[in-house]
C-alpha cells in the first residue's frame, strides 16, 4: 500500500509539470 501512495506522490508532481512547466519556481 505504501507503495501505491508514493507513486500517487510522483505522478501528481509529474502532471503538474505537464500541466504547468512554468510554474516550477512554486515547487
């Protein structure tokens, strides 16, 4: 299970750059 959730993690971070590249300075 806690695998699933870093994954959830990694795949939230990875649509956010999809979504906004230009928003990299927030992270």
């Amino acid at each position: 299970m806690e695998n699933n959730i870093h994954t959830i993690g990694i795949i939230i971070l990875y649509l956010r750059r999809q979504a906004a590249p230009n928003t990299q300075q927030n992270l």
